[in-house]
C-alpha cells in the first residue's frame, strides 16, 4: 500500500522553515528589545550598586546605634563609610536637625531617606532581617566577664554531656547573644543535659525586670504568674496542673517585644533618618535609551540574517527528508514496540539501530519507572507530611520548636535518608554498578562487629542476641557489604521478634560454601507470603506502615549484595514460631585467591 502524500503544511521542510523563521524573528525582535533596553540594564545595575551601598551604611549606623547611648561620636564612621562609597551619607534627627554630614550639600530639610535607623525598630524592608529588634542591642544584658565565663563553661560541660549519650550539639546564639545548644543529631536520649545555661545573678535581676513589665503589658496581675526563661521563652502555667495556658501565654509573648524596648531604649542611640546620596544632590541622574535610528539600524541588519536563515533551511531541508521519510515511511508501520530496520552503516542507519535500542531500553526503564515511583511516593509521604504539618503548626503559632519537636523532626529526617541510601543501593545494583572489593577476612570477626553494632537496639526491644561458630574460618567477600547484608538481616530479625525472644547468627563452613544464617523467635511469615519477602517495599501485615521502623528494602539489598558474591539467600519460616535467613555464598581458597590476584598483577 503506498504512502499516502504529506500535505505541504504537515512536510518536515515546511515546519523547519516555519521553526527556522519563527528562531529568526524572535531574534530579531530580541536583538533590538535588548540594544532599545540597554541604557535601561544599567540604570538597574547602577540602582542595585546603590542600595547595596545604602544596606551596608545601614547596617553599620545600626550596629552603632545598638553599641551606644547617643550619635555624639558617629562622625568619623559617617565620614569613613561615604569616603570608601565615593557618596554624601547624612543623619538627622526626627525633627530633621544634623546629626552628622559627610560633606556639605544641598538641602535634605524635605528629601525622603533612605532609612530610619533604630536598632528597637529594625527595618525589614532595607535589611532583609526577620527579627524587629537588632541581637546587638545587649543593654543591660552585656554580663559581666566572670558571669560570661560561667555560662561558656556550662556549654561546654553540656556539650561534653551530650557526646556521652552519643549525641551532637552545636551553640547556638539567641537573644541578647546568649548561647545555648541544639541538638545537631540525636544518640541516646540525654535526659540529664542542660541545654540552656543556668541564668547569672546579673540576668536573674533582669528577667525578673522583664517579666514585670511582660506582666504589666498582659494583664497579669501576679508578676510571678509569668514565667521567663533565659532564652526569653515566656509561658503562664496553670496553677493546679502546671501546663500552659494557652491564651494567656499567647497574650503573654505578645508583649515581650515591646517589654524589651521598655528595658532597652536607655541603652540604645535614639532614632535618626539615614540619607544615602550622590555628592552633587539627591536626585537621580537619567541616562538616555538608544536611540529611533540605533534600533532601526539594528533591525535592518538582523533581517537579512532571516533571508538568510530561511534559504539554508529550505535547501538543507530538502536534503535531509529524503533519506528521513525512508526511516519514516518504517517507522509508521503498525508496530507497538517501534521496531524499525537497519539500511545502512551511515548517520540514517546508526539512527535506527540507536531507535531500535532506545525503544528497548524504554519499555524496561518505564517498568521499573512506574513500579520505583509508586513505591517511593508511598514511602516518602509519611514522613514528609509529618514535617510539613509540624513546620505549619510552628509557622501558624499552633507548636514551639522544643527539644521533642527536634527530636521528631530529626527522627522524620533519618528515616528518609535511610531510604534514599538504600535507593541508592538498589538503583546501583540495578545499574550493574554495584561494585564488589573482596579482601582476606575472618568471618567470626565480621559477624561479631555486626551483633555487637546492633546489640543496643536489641537491649531497648528486649530481644536477646546469640552467634554460634562452626570454627573462623578465613575468606574471600567485600568486608563493608558482607557486614551491610548481614546488618540487614539482623536489624529484620530484631524489629519481628517480640519482647523476651531470642535473634541467633550462626556460621559454618561445609562443601566448598559459606553458610550464614540469621533466625529468630518472632511471629514468623505466612506460607502464601514467602515468595514476596525479597520484594521492594513489601511487608508481610499488608498495611505498608513504618510503625515497625524498616523501609521495606533491607532484604531486596540483602539478595543484591549476596548475588553480587555469586551466592544465594533463602527464607523459610513457620507462623508464631520463627524465621530464618540462609545465606550461601561460594568459598574460594585465601592461598588461592591471592595466587590470582598477583597473576593479574603481574600480566
């Protein structure tokens, strides 16, 4: 049956012509929009110069109004800061008296500035910060030496607490640049470190100032009612029950800011309006845009680039169709798969070997596409829809970030790394990229460093660990993934086993093979259910939660690991009654593999 005709519009020279001149034309209109907007670009650039300027004068007036009491020395810092910007910085009062002036100049009795600079009112708008008061401004609250020593002493001790449970922490500065620690990754829980340091004698006094005035401003008439802790997290508790409540701790926190500016304003210079301008006058200078003739000019030469353009595409378009509407032509045949034949060694032909493998390789990468999709997306909801909830509750002022909000957090965080780890693994695996460096090892020692890696997660579930020996033998196999595999199965072994049972790792060797088998006392797995226990992301209750702790790929990567060895691994198990894992792996000679292993060194 012939083909039928291409119609002219639908030909594969019309639309290259089409696509060629569409390219032209919009380069041509987006060569002369950029030459018309050139002086435009840098009137910009020359803006943005400018207020990054005016940030950083900003910034520095802030740091001294928030250092001291009054501007009577801010002069030499106004007139070395606009000596190195090349620009007249001005400060006035709010009634529009001189502060200081860089140089002499026009008036600026009625220009707008820049900026008010008052470390109590931080502007948002000029410095990007989220905090409304400057963390510079100590005030009263710049201790003493020997009490700042005291608290870096008790960081510290906290810190040195934290390791101890295998925890980390790092200081973090908080109001009045107080430190105090955030637990960075979480070991043991380490109910018995202090987080936050013991408030001093100085900062007793203070807070107690300060809760006064939060008292005052909340309507509370028994100051002692309200609660401050040195990282000014402010709570009224129940009398009866001890516990927050809510609205009168909501009222309560609300006026903290402004109970601090009560305490703060006699420490801090007073507010003063901030004029950043060019020497010769605070109006803008204008530059002109290109002229009528510089962009017709322009325009001119870029349309014969589309007369151009549009005479190679009709002549290398009709060289390039005639061999393309063969390939076409076999390609459109009815055939789901898109199999087309080979006619050549040239570009046509390396074209459909390259389309017959594609179409391959696409049916296979778009099964396993569809199926690793389904099941990542399952596995990464729970925990991002954790965090995400609890990140809107602490956002909307439902939840405060505390020490156990961290901790789920972090515990979300783990687990999803877990999973992208051993996603990682598996895609390896899939990619034939999972790389095996096998040494000379003593089985014994590797199965000892894994039970004893994991005899703390048994301990907490109560599950009791045994590994018997049939001798050390010394083999061949990738030591970190030979621990990783049997880790895997361990860690399986653990989580189904309930309290009071017992999960045992035993050895042997016997007809040129290595036995490694993990069985448990757990509730064992249905007969029906044996033959997906291997399979990505399976559980055997059917209800694919975490709530036992596993991600679903641990045994997929144990098979992975233990066929990358040229070995196998089995399951068998009974209902109520317990599970074992069997791992046989070929044993080669250590004298043996070394003999080979110096032959290719050698060759």
């Amino acid at each position: 049956m012939d083909a039928p005709r291409v119609p002219v519009h639908r030909s594969l020279t019309f639309r290259l012509l089409v696509a060629s001149l569409t390219i032209a034309v919009a380069a041509v209109l987006a060569t002369s929009w950029i030459a018309a907007q050139f002086t435009s670009r840098t009137i910009e650039q020359q803006i943005g110069r400018s207020l990054s300027d005016d940030k950083r004068v900003y910034d520095d007036m802030l740091g001294y109004a928030a250092t001291h009491r009054d501007w009577s020395g801010v002069r030499p810092l106004v007139i070395a800061r606009a000596s190195q910007l090349n620009r007249r910085i001005t400060l006035m009062t709010a009634d529009r008296q001189v502060i200081a002036d860089s140089m002499t100049g026009p008036s600026l009795a009625t220009a707008r500035p820049s900026a008010t600079v008052d470390p109590l009112w931080v502007d948002l708008g000029l410095t990007g910060r989220t905090d409304r008061i400057d963390t510079r401004l100590l005030g009263p609250f710049e201790l003493p030496p020997a009490e700042q020593r005291r608290i870096r002493d008790q960081v510290t001790q906290s810190l040195a607490c934290l390791r101890s449970y295998g925890t980390e922490g790092q200081v973090v500065v908080g109001p009045h640049g107080r430190p105090r620690l955030a637990i960075t990754m979480l070991g043991k829980e380490p109910y018995s470190c202090l987080l936050i340091p013991d408030p001093t004698r100085t900062e007793k006094r203070l807070l107690a100032a300060l809760r006064k005035l939060v008292a005052a401003c909340a309507g509370e008439r028994n100051p002692d009612r309200v609660r401050l802790a040195p990282d000014l997290t402010v709570t009224v508790p129940d009398p009866v029950t001890g516990l927050s409540i809510m609205d009168r701790t909501a009222r309560a926190a609300g006026c903290l800011d402004q109970a601090r500016r009560t305490q703060l304003e006699p420490y801090a210079a007073p507010p003063a309006l901030l004029f950043v301008t060019d020497p010769a006058g605070p109006t803008a200078r204008r530059v002109l845009p290109l002229s009528r003739d510089g962009v017709l000019r322009t325009g001119a030469a870029t349309a014969g680039v589309l007369l151009l353009v549009g005479l190679l595409t009709i002549t290398v378009g009709r060289r390039l169709t005639r061999p393309l509407s063969a390939l076409t032509e076999a390609a459109r045949r009815p055939d789901d798969r898109l199999r087309v034949p080979v006619g050549g060694r040239d570009e046509i032909g390396y074209l459909a070997t390259a389309l017959n493998d594609l179409a391959e390789r696409r049916e296979r990468s778009e099964h396993l596409r569809q199926a690793m999709v389904n099941d990542v997306a399952h596995e990464l909801r729970n925990p991002l829809t954790n965090i995400r909830t609890w990140l809107s509750a602490v956002r909307d002022g439902l939840a405060t970030v505390d020490e156990p909000l961290l901790t789920l957090l972090q515990n979300e965080t783990a687990q999803l790394q877990h999973i992208v780890d051993d996603l990682r693994d598996l895609a390896a695996a899939d990619a034939g990229t999972l790389r095996m460096h096998p040494e000379a090892l003593f089985l014994g020692d590797a199965v000892g460093q894994v039970v004893d890696a994991h005899r703390p997660n048994a301990a907490a579930a109560r599950v009791r660990l045994i590994t018997e020996h049939a001798g050390d033998p010394e083999v061949i196999a990738d030591p970190v993934r030979l621990r990783q595999l049997i880790g895997n199965l361990l860690a399986n072994a653990i989580r189904h086993t309930p309290p009071g049972g017992t999960v045992t790792v035993r050895t042997a060797m016997a007809a040129g093979s290595l036995t490694i088998a993990v069985a448990d006392t757990g509730v064992g797995i249905a007969p029906g259910d044996l033959p997906k226990v291997f399979d990505r992301f399976w559980r055997a209750d059917g209800s694919r939660s975490r709530s036992t702790g596993g991600s679903g790929l641990g045994l997929p990567i144990a098979r992975q690991i233990a066929e990358a060895h040229g070995g196998t691994i089995t399951v068998g198990s009974t209902p109520d009654t317990g599970t074992t894992f069997t791992v046989v792996l070929p044993h080669r000679p250590v004298d043996e593999y070394a003999e080979r292993q110096e032959h290719l060194a050698g060759s």
